[in-house]
C-alpha cells in the first residue's frame, strides 16, 4: 500500500478546522485534525507546501518510521505549527492502518480498558446565580464532573466566560481582531473561593468541580489559590501559572494539596520533563492535536503512569471530531486515564465531520466503526470557508497586556 494524495481542507462550521485527508492507491482515506486556533493558516502552509510533498509513495503502515522522518527531517523540531502538522500525519496513517485491519483504532492500541470515558462539561457565568443555573443545564445533560468559571466583579469580560453586548448577542471569544478583555488578579483571587464555596452549598460536597485558571497567576499566587481552595476539595486546578516556568510548579505542590492539571499548550514531551518526574502534576492536558498526534501522546502517557500522573486530554471546540475521536479511542485504551474534557461540537459542525463517537449519559465511547470513526463531508465543508479568528488578550488596568 503506498499514499497516493495529500491533501489539506480547511472548513469553518462555526470555527476553523484544518483537516489532513491522506488517500491510499487501494482507496483507503484517512483523517487527521491540524487545527491550532488563530494560527490555522500557518498549519496549512507547513503541511500543504512542505509535509504534503513528502508523503505520497510512503507505506502507510510505516507510522513511527514516518513520525521520526518527518519530526527529525525537518532540522527545526517542536512548536505548535510543526507539531500539529505531525499530529494530523500521524492521525490520518493510524486512521488508514486501522481501517485496512477492519478495526477501530482502540484495538490496535491494545483493546478497551475501560467500558465508558467519563467527561467533564463547562459551566460559566457572568455572576454566581448564572453560574449556578449553568451547573444546573450541564448535570441536566449528564455530565458526571463540572469546570465552574465566573466572571469576576468589576470586570468586563473574563475569557472562559460567555458575555453579551449590549444586545444581548453573544460575544465571542474568537473573533476577526482579538478581543481585548480587562483583568485584576487580586480580585480574581478574592471571587474564585467564594464561587466555590456557592457552589458546594447549592450542589454538595460529591459533585467533581473542576477550575481553569488560564495561566494567569505567578507562583506565590497559584499557591495561595490552591490553598484557599481546599476546604472545597476541587478535582483540580488547571494551568495556574505559565506552562514554560516548569520550576514554578515546584513552589506551588510545596504550599497546596490541591491536585494540579497543565499541559494543553504543551506540544512535547520535553516540555513535561520535570513535571512528571518531579510528580508535580497530577493530570496531563495535552491534545492529540497539538501534540504530535496519537504515537508520541501514548507514549506520554505511559510515562505518567510509572509516577501516578493520569491523563485528562484537551477536549474544546476548536479541536474538531477528528481531534477529539482519536482522543477518545486513547481514553479507551490506557490504564492511567482519568478524565476527559469534552465541549460538544455545533450542529453544523457535525454535518462536516460524521462521527462514530456517542456522548451518553455524560459518557463517551468512540464506537466500533473501523478506523478513528469520522468521515469528512467535503461538499458540506466547502459551504464553510475559512474566517479570521483570533483568541483574547487580557490587559491590566493600566493597560498594560497581561503575561502572568
């Protein structure tokens, strides 16, 4: 069997998804996701002008030899860009090689460990009231565990948060130029404890709450959260400081016993080093997406396991179905899983992207269709063409632009 085309398609059903589509002489198609939210157009060049040209003639079968090639090759390893092109490779090959078997991909990693992905849903409110009627809306939909995000007095906007305008139209987090959101760590600092604090008394001690602080604190300051925090018994906090300070982590397990979760803008497992072996984390965030794809994230992930480090893969909607159906046959599969992060994707982007994955009950299985289980309407696609979208950036009250 050789590869025959490579080709990139980019759709916007709501957001911008890059899709690697990999054809095989004997007809066989598979599927990787390459989409890095607000850098899309940068992933489409790496794969269409350098990553494309190399792969046609290759043995698909050959995915780890591939994998190498393609990240040693290259001279200039790691980064998102590259490393999002690598993953959509090595999803669309592991696709091929688990459609040519007949089976869905989670048996070609050594079968189901599990019967169910339990997942976490997001809840978020401009006030705590709103938060909880939003608490209420996800336990309705069956999520067994909660990420609780409020927006903080004062503030206008606080990124995880949906806000109107003065219409009362959504305002998105993505939009042509960024948004430009204000920010006040100290009152932040203030707010976060007494939103859990509500919570618990409205929904009880059982309830997993989970809590994304978007990299916004410095050390001392993430240690004094996690400390606040722990008469409310969180899951975790997640991505409390920058992740390129991995020494910051050190500071923070010494001051809190509240269990940390980091790495969804990680892109390598370098950038894990201390974290695991130091067991400063508790839960790694990574995508497959973002991460080189499913060969390096399984790897990962059986190095967390030998220090108790479970895994808890980064589920939002800018991954597309492809992202999050390869995410979920690695849940299936490793025994250190723990949680998946998983925002449901728009009607309109489940008429691109056909998937085989169920969400039941707050649970995911990713189904037994051969393959990763997703099927690229292009005609459909094509309806969507790409839109400018750029993430938030945060300024402090002075205006300054806020790094920490």
């Amino acid at each position: 069997m050789k590869i025959v085309d490579a080709t990139v398609v980019v759709t916007s059903p709501g957001r911008n998804f890059v899709t690697l589509k990999l054809t095989t002489d004997e007809g066989i198609v598979g599927l990787g996701d390459a989409t890095l939210n607000g850098r899309e157009l940068a992933v489409v060049g790496y794969l269409s002008d350098h990553v494309a040209p190399l792969l046609t003639g290759l043995d698909p079968h050959r995915i780890e030899d591939t994998w190498q090639y393609l990240y040693r090759g290259a001279y200039w390893r790691r980064g998102p860009v590259t490393m999002a092109a690598l993953a959509a490779v090595d999803v669309a090959l592991w696709d091929i090689k688990a459609k040519a078997a007949g089976m869905p991909l989670y048996q070609l990693l050594g079968g189901a460990s599990r019967e169910r992905i339990r997942t976490y849903g997001h809840a978020d409110g401009r006030d705590i009231p709103a938060l909880l009627d939003s608490v209420r809306a996800r336990l309705a939909e069956g999520y067994p565990a909660v990420r609780i995000q409020s927006g903080i007095p004062g503030l206008k906007a606080v990124y995880g948060v949906h806000t109107t305008d003065g219409d009362g139209v959504p305002v998105l987090h993505q939009q042509a130029r960024p948004l430009v959101e204000d920010w006040d760590t100290e009152a932040y600092l203030r707010h976060v404890p007494a939103v859990f604090e509500a919570v618990r008394a409205e929904f009880g001690a059982e309830l997993p709450l989970l809590h994304d602080v978007h990299h916004r604190l410095t050390p001392i300051q993430a240690a004094r959260l996690g400390k606040d925090l722990e008469p409310y018994r969180p899951f975790w906090l997640e991505d409390c400081t920058p992740a390129e300070n991995q020494e910051a982590l050190r500071l923070i397990r010494r001051h809190t016993t509240t269990p940390l979760a980091v790495g969804e803008v990680f892109n390598s497992v370098h950038d894990y080093q201390t974290l695991i072996t130091e067991q400063l984390i508790d839960y790694v965030r990574s995508a497959v997406t973002h991460f080189g794809g499913v060969t390096p994230l399984r790897k990962l992930f059986d190095l967390a396991a030998l220090y108790q480090i479970r895994t808890a893969v980064h589920g939002p909607q800018d991954i597309s179905p492809v992202g999050m159906a390869a995410a979920v046959h690695l849940d299936l599969a490793v025994h250190n899983f723990g949680i998946q992060e998983y925002a449901a994707h728009t009607p309109r982007t489940e008429e691109v992207f056909r998937h085989a994955y169920t969400f039941t009950d707050g649970h995911l299985h990713p189904g037994d269709a051969p393959g990763i289980g997703v099927e690229l309407d292009e005609k459909a696609a094509a309806a969507h063409p790409y839109e400018a979208a750029y993430l938030p950036v945060n300024r402090l009250q002075d205006g300054t632009v806020h790094d920490w």
